[in-house]
C-alpha cells in the first residue's frame, strides 16, 4: 500500500513546486494534486478565477509532474476546483481532468452538487466522462455533507449514504465513475453513516480516499490520530473488501501553523500518520 497527501496546505507556505519536494522529502510515495492551487475564490460574488482559466493552466502541471519524478514521486489523484455547482467551477472541470492527466494522475475527485439528486448529478458527470475516459482519467464522486445551523450537526447532502452513494454511481453506470470516500465527512454525527458503513457498501467501486481526523461533529481535517474518529475498523473494512487504492491524506488544516522553516517537519508527521494507517492495514 502506498501513502498519499494532498498539496493545498503546503501550497499555502512555499508555493506549489516546493510543495511537491517537501512531499516527497517528507516520505510520501504520490501526490495528490489540489487543482485549486491555480485558482482564486471570491465567495460572496461566487466566483472562481485564476491560472487554471489562462492559457498555460497546463504548463503548470507539467512542471510540478517533473518535480514529483525528479524527486522519486508521482501524482496519484487530483482534486478538482468546488464547489461544483459554481458556474465558473463547472466551466473549470475539463481543464481539472486535463491537469490531472499532464500532472499524471489517473483519478479526479469532482464533487457532486450538495443537494443535487443522482438523476441531477447524472446529468454532471455524464457531461465530463467523455472527456475523462479521452484523457485516460477516471472521475471520483465523493460523500459530501450540509449543515445544520439549529443542530450544529452535519446533515444529508449527495452521496451522504450508502443508498445515495450507490444510486449516484447506479445513475450513470460507468466504468470511469468511481467512489472517493471522505472518511471526516462519513464520521460527522449526523452524516446518517459513517466509514465502515459506506465501505462495505461501496465494496469495488472504492477507488480513492480523503482521510482526516475531527472530533466527531466538524468537518476538520485534522491528522489522523488526533481526533475521535477510529481508524482501527475502517481500515478493517478496508481490507474486508480488497481496497487497493493509496492511502491519501486530506488533512489539510494540519499544517496551518507551520513555516517554511519548519514544514518539513509537519509534513514528515503526516507521513508518519498514513504509514501508521498503512501498517495496520497489512496486519489486519
């Protein structure tokens, strides 16, 4: 099994090319590549914008797949821009799948509208997968969450459950449509599941992973091991049906309070985390 992490929050303290190398100084085997490096959000206008959106978006990827070999890594999965909904977002999906495929990644999570229902998101995903399967990139969906001011709990969004996972993949039935489970999401109190659920569900068509840590209510992306989720039975569900996938990281808010001076040491402790994860794995 080999280990995974995204690059967003490196990103965010030395830019994108020095993120791929502290990556793999830090003992990653594979990069998982935030396509929304290359792009702005304004929130209040909802509007994205950016490199992605120039005429060397790919020039980009190329650049930051030589770094990865250059130092002994490749890109395993991308992150498309969110939310997918966005006007300017969608008009970014291609472009995500382009990069993903120069970057050399064979699987693009692309979120599905939060309260769109599988024939909805159908028309989404059906939209994209020519152009995937063209570009040799798979698309991943992902369990996605709402939330609920009054509860302060999570609530239903697409693929929230295993019945809404499937009907999702169910609607569009296709080869190049995979599932990327978010096991911070599945673990919300008041998601309607959680991980081991959705896995056994999901059986082979888990093909990806985003995994965090929180305490159990908010979605927030802690290192593993550092929340109240437990990892023990996941991974056992995991094994159960013959995941072969990477073990990638999205933990994301981890590094916030680190510098360029020191992270390295950040990232090498989310190495540590994912191997962790890994050893479990193979003793199950």
């Amino acid at each position: 099994m080999k280990i995974s992490t995204e690059i967003i929050s490196s990103f965010r303290i030395v830019g994108a090319e020095k993120a791929v190398e502290t990556i793999a100084k830090a003992g990653f085997d594979a990069w998982d590549f935030s396509v929304s490096s290359l792009c702005s959000y304004d929130y209040k206008a909802r509007v994205c914008s950016g490199s992605l959106f120039g005429n060397d978006y790919l020039k980009a990827a190329r650049r930051l797949k030589q770094i990865g070999l250059d130092n002994g890594i490749h890109c395993n999965q991308s992150h498309a821009p969110s939310p997918s909904e966005w006007p300017t977002v969608r008009s970014s999906l291609k472009r995500a799948i382009e990069c993903t495929a120069e970057a050399g990644g064979s699987i693009c999570i692309i979120h599905p509208f939060n309260n769109g229902t599988p024939e909805v998101n159908r028309e989404l995903y059906l939209e994209l997968l020519p152009f995937a399967r063209e570009h040799g990139v798979k698309i991943a969906t992902e369990n996605m969450f709402n939330w609920d001011s009054k509860t302060e709990l999570a609530s239903f969004a697409a693929c929230a459950t295993p019945e809404s996972f499937n009907a999702h993949l169910d609607a569009v039935n296709d080869d190049y449509l995979v599932a990327c489970l978010d096991i911070g999401h599945a673990e919300m109190s008041g998601s309607g599941t959680n991980s081991v659920e959705l896995i056994h569900a999901l059986g082979n068509r888990l093909k990806a992973l985003h995994i965090h840590d929180n305490d159990k209510r908010r979605d927030q992306h802690k290192i593993p091991f550092s929340g109240a989720v437990d990892f023990a039975p996941i991974v056992k569900a995991l094994k159960d049906v013959g995941y072969d996938g990477y073990f990638t990281l999205e933990a994301s808010k981890f590094l916030k309070d680190f510098t360029a001076d020191t992270v390295l040491d950040g990232a090498k402790k989310l190495a540590e985390s994912a191997r962790k994860l890994v050893e479990m794995y193979e003793i199950c």
